[in-house]
C-alpha cells in the first residue's frame, strides 16, 4: 500500500511542479496515516527530480491544536502539509 501511495503523491506533486510559475507556492498535503512524514517527503523529492525543478521545503505542517497527536499511537500524526517553492 504505501510504495504505490508514495508513486501516487509523487506523480501528482510532478504535474504540480510542471506546471508552476517560477517562483510559485505549492501546498502538499496527505490526511492518511499509513503515509509517514519521511514517505511524504521522499515522495516529494521523486516528484522534483522527475520534474526537472528546483523545489525548495519552506515549512512543515502539522494538525492544529486541536488535533494533538497521541503519542502512543502514531497513525494519529496523520495530518502533513509540505509548503514549497518552486523555480
């Protein structure tokens, strides 16, 4: 399940970053559990070295406080959003 999440959020972050202006914002976003922050984060990397971009990590998000994640379980970390720029 999470090698062809990973192919999907890549493939979907490459169209993104194709068609961004230089200089564009993008917003990633994954809600699932199964999808850890390095996973995400690889799938990012995939996505800028397919396109042909250079993808800069501006900031990480995380669920607001109001969604804290409970340490002993770690599926409740679910929510990450990558803010990137591209050029």
């Amino acid at each position: 399940m999470v090698p062809s999440a990973v192919k999907g959020y890549s493939k979907l972050n490459e169209l993104a970053f194709r068609r961004a202006a230089p200089g564009a914002l993008v917003l990633s976003a994954s809600c699932s559990h199964h999808i850890k922050r390095d996973d995400f984060l690889s799938a990012i990397k995939i996505a800028a070295a397919d396109s042909g971009r250079i993808v800069r990590l501006l900031g990480w998000r995380g669920a607001s406080a109001d969604h804290p994640v409970y340490v002993p379980m770690p599926e409740t970390e679910y929510l990450k959003m990558a803010v990137l720029s591209i050029d």
